[in-house]
C-alpha cells in the first residue's frame, strides 16, 4: 500500500493542469483565441490551421507539492518526506491532466458581409482530475492507531475522466464599431469516461473498553460508486485470448471519435467591448454542455454498513478472508447499466486591455481598408475561472502585448493561480507572409528545476492566415 501511494504522490508532481490558457486569451493575431472567446474582435479573411498542428497544448504542474518534495537527494529518509508530504497535502488539492491537439481548425469572412466570420474545425480532448484522497492516504500509510474515535471520509474520494473528440462550428459579428459578439455550437464524441464524485460514508476506529474487544472498526452510511463509459468493451478485450487485441481497441476508438460514441452538446459564447478607442473590455464562457453517457456504460456501486471488532486493525493474516467475505456480504459490489449524463466543465474568461502607441502610417499593411491603424502596445487583466466537481478553479494574470512588426507579435503574462505565485508566461507569434507560427510557455522560472516546478506549461501551432 505504501509502494502505491508513493507512485500516486509521484504523479501529482508531474501532472498537467487546467485549462487556463493565459497567454493565448484576447492574442486575436491567432486564429485559436476565437476557442477561447467566439467574439474575440479577430480581422482574418480566412485561417486555415494545419492539420494537427494548428494547436497542441500541454500543461504540467500540481497544487500542493512536486516530485522534489519526496525524491530530492537531500539526506533526509524518504518516508519522512513522503509521511511530510501527506500532511501537508488537503483533500482540495489534485492531480490534473489536460491535453487538446486540433485536427481540423478552418475560418472564413463572409462574402456578403464583411462584419460576419465563421470558423469550425474538430479536435480532441483528454481531461482528467483526482483530488488528493487525504484520509485514506493517512490510513494506509500511519494506520488508525493514532487516530482513534476519528473518522475517515469517503467523500476524499473524488475523481473524473474524460477523452473525447469536439467538432464545433462558430459564427463571430461586428454588430457596431464598439461591440463583436460570438457563439460556438459543440457537438461532443466521448470515447472513454469515468466519474467517481458525491461519495459519503466513514470509516472509523472506535474504543470499546465495555465490550467484548478493545475496539470497533465501523463502516458507517457508505455510498460509494465508480460510473464508467466505454470501459466494459476494454475489460472485455483484456480477458479475451486474442492477437488483435490492440487492433480492436483503435478500431474502436476511432468509432467513437468519428461520433460513434455516447454524444453530447454544447456552446461557447463570449463579447468584445470598446469602451473607448483605447479601452477594451471582454469576456467569454466555454463549455457550457453535457454528455449523455448510453452506450457501454456500467456503473460500480457500494452501499451499507459493516462492522468488525477486533484488537487493532480490521484484517489480519489469520481473519483477513473472513473479514473480507463479511464485509463483501453486507456492503456487496453491485454492477449497473443504467445511463447517466455529466456536465463538462464550464470555463469562463474576462479581461480588460489598455493599447496605445498606435501606427502611424500605412507602411505596415496590417490591417482593413476603412479600418484605424492597429496599436503598437497593450496591456492589462484576464481573470480565468473552471468549474471542478469540489470547488473552482482561479486564475488572474497581468499582461503586456507588443506588436514588434507586422512579422513578430508577443505577449508577456505574469499569472497568480492555484498552483503557484510566479508564473510568468511569454507567446511569440511569427508571421511570414501568410504562413503562421507560434510557441507559448508558461512558468518559465520553473524550466531549470522541472523536479522542482509546481507547473510547467507548452503550446504550438502552424496556420496560414489571410
């Protein structure tokens, strides 16, 4: 149990994290800031992304600690440092990963009306969090000696996964010289899923000095359930004595991908705002949708009490089958197919921009006939917040934006999120004639200790934009 818990604190250290986008948000010289705010004020006649590499993105980090914490050669024995580890980490903190590769990305400027741009495309998404199960962590590693009378919660045990394919359609509008308003249509393929959240119950060690034993080991109220999506089909091939194993399980995926799997929909909205020639105000909300989980799916679920008297612990080399068979009796493991749906996790984002140093002649060629000359410079505040299955995620950054020439654009962001107070963030984006290329990393003071980063972030992408 130690060994297992040592590899799940390992991999909250190299996590990836939210969503938060911070350097690309409002970067409206990039076609993919539209996937962050449909009424991004964008002035393309069209983009075309390239074909699986018009975006790919990466974050990496964990609230709470980092691989260093518990494997650093610093002298210290390890389990002090991992038993350290333990209590220093709550039951909010997790391990997250989120990973989008688009495979199609495309836009164009409406012949009929040039204040109208439509952009639609199809990428895939991996999105992942498991919060830090803080007393069963403490169980398994102290044991329930020292904490007797005390209860350990099962509501620490909260998780989801998703990998999923989203095609998506978005229309974005000039209404007047102030406002740009946009929404997005999503259509979701889930491939795999699985959730295990709203757990309730306790365990707890109980002194009994009037009874037959010392102690009572009390199962109280539990409810606990794992409802999965497309895991049955893989369980399925494991157990099956077969060569094309793997064969099956690409087939399969990719027909789920190609909206073979359980569907779901959503949308995007979002707004730019001039208050006045050089303030801008916006703001965007994501992924308000749901998935309907009908094909597939099988739910896991534990209800009831049980309860064991013994000396010290629960199971023993001696009783340890009968305790189990007890425990498998009164608290039985039940297999459902019963459908379900969930929520994806809605994102929203704001900012306001102060630009100045404005072009001041045509030389440039970077902008609509009727159009004013863009600004040289900006700078300003984004706040990000994610909805999670305990509590949100935040974010505030600082920005400042600098257009060195109509060939090379950048931004520089300084973020205070959860997962650190120093993260600072730099976008260059290069534009050679129609051809686009742009690289972002985020927490770049963490890059020379990446045992040690609580954070660690990348994106890219190529585009021809016109």
């Amino acid at each position: 149990m130690r060994v297992l818990l040592c590899l799940f604190i390992g991999l909250l250290g190299c996590s990836i994290y939210s969503q938060n986008k911070e350097t690309l948000y409002d970067f409206t010289d990039l076609p993919q800031s539209l996937m962050l705010n449909p009424g991004a004020d964008v002035n393309f006649k069209y983009h075309a992304g390239v074909p699986f590499l018009s975006q790919l993105h990466f974050n990496v980090g964990f609230r709470g600690a980092s691989i260093y914490d518990v494997f650093a050669d610093d002298g210290r024995d390890i389990n002090d440092k991992i038993e350290n580890t333990i209590n220093t980490l709550t039951s909010n903190d997790f391990f997250t990963l989120t990973q989008q590769l688009d495979l199609i990305n495309f836009g164009w400027r409406s012949k009929n009306d040039k204040d109208l741009y439509y952009s639609g495309g199809l990428y895939q998404e991996l999105d992942l969090i498991v919060y830090f199960p803080k007393d069963f962590a403490v169980l398994a590693y102290q044991g329930n000696q020292d904490f007797i009378n005390v209860p350990f919660r099962f509501s620490n045990v909260s998780a989801t996964g998703e990998l999923l394919t989203v095609y998506h359609f978005g229309y974005n509008k000039k209404v007047n010289k102030k406002l740009t308003f946009g929404a997005r249509a999503k259509l979701y393929s889930s491939i795999f899923n699985f959730r295990s959240t709203k757990n309730r119950g306790t365990f707890t060690t109980i002194e009994t000095p009037q009874g037959n034993n010392i102690y009572q080991h009390v199962i109280s109220n539990a409810d606990v359930s794992v409802q999965t999506a497309g895991y049955a089909f893989l369980r399925d091939i494991e157990s099956e004595d077969n060569s094309d194993g793997a064969k099956q399980v690409t087939n399969k995926f990719l027909g789920r991908a190609f909206l073979g799997g359980n569907l779901g929909i959503g949308f995007d909205v979002g707004f730019t705002y001039k208050l006045e020639d050089q303030w801008t105000v916006t703001g965007s909300m994501t992924d308000l949708g749901m998935i309907f989980y009908t094909k597939d799916v099988e739910t896991y679920q534990a209800k009831g009490s049980f309860v064991f008297e013994g000396l010290e612990t629960p199971i023993t080399d001696d009783n340890g089958q009968d305790v189990l068979d007890e425990l498998e009796e009164a608290i039985p493991i039940d297999t459902l197919n019963t459908s379900y749906s969930a929520l994806r996790p809605v994102k929203l984002n704001g900012s306001i921009k102060y630009s100045f140093n404005r072009y001041e002649d045509d030389s440039c060629n970077c902008f609509w006939d009727g159009e004013g000359a863009p600004y040289r410079d900006a700078f300003g505040l984004q706040v990000f917040t994610q909805f999670r299955p305990k509590r949100p995620q935040y974010a505030a950054s600082l920005f400042y934006y600098k257009r060195l020439s109509n060939f090379l654009r950048t931004k520089l962001t300084y973020t205070v999120d959860d997962y650190s107070f120093k993260n600072i963030g730099f976008l260059l984006s290069t534009h050679i004639n129609k051809i686009n290329f742009y690289i972002s990393a985020n927490n770049l003071l963490e890059f020379s200790n990446l045992a040690d980063a609580r954070g660690v972030s990348i994106q890219l992408g190529f585009n021809v934009i016109m």
